[in-house]
C-alpha cells in the first residue's frame, strides 16, 4: 500500500464534506498594504541590516528581505541619490 493512497481516495458524498456555511458579515481576508520607504529610511535600514542581519531588518522594519537584499545592493546609487 502506498503512502500516497489517501490522495485517490475521494468522497462525493455530501454528508461526509466537512463544509463550513458561508457568513453573510465575514470580512474577506486583508490584502497586505504596500509601504513607499524614502531613500533615507532604506539606507537606514540598509545600515542596520549591515550591523544587525537582514532577517533582523525585515522583522524590525516590516520589510521583505527580498527589498533589503535589493537596497543592499543599490546602496551606492541610494546615496548617491541621497545627496
């Protein structure tokens, strides 16, 4: 017997969906909002990513390590931009 058995196996029964009645006043889920960082702010986050770590960063800031990795590597064109 496979491990993945319970993969094909399939109910079309009615009585046995667990189905969960759809609210009338449920708040559909939040959307993340989206932040517009000024070049200082990134440079100051790039800074504390530099001294601290990028995950640390991300965490205290709220921004994806992704945009920090990012911003670490545009630092000299942020400050150039900076000036």
């Amino acid at each position: 017997m496979s491990d993945y058995n319970f993969y094909l196996t399939s109910s079309d029964s009615e009585e046995e969906q667990d189905v969960e009645p759809e609210k009338e006043d449920q708040e559909p889920p939040k959307k993340m909002s989206r932040t517009s960082f000024t070049v200082g702010q990134k440079l100051e986050i790039v800074k504390y990513a530099r001294n601290v770590s990028k995950h640390a960063a991300s965490k205290k800031f709220h921004v994806h390590r992704y945009s920090i990795r990012n911003w670490t590597e545009d630092e000299e064109k942020l400050k150039a931009l900076n000036e």
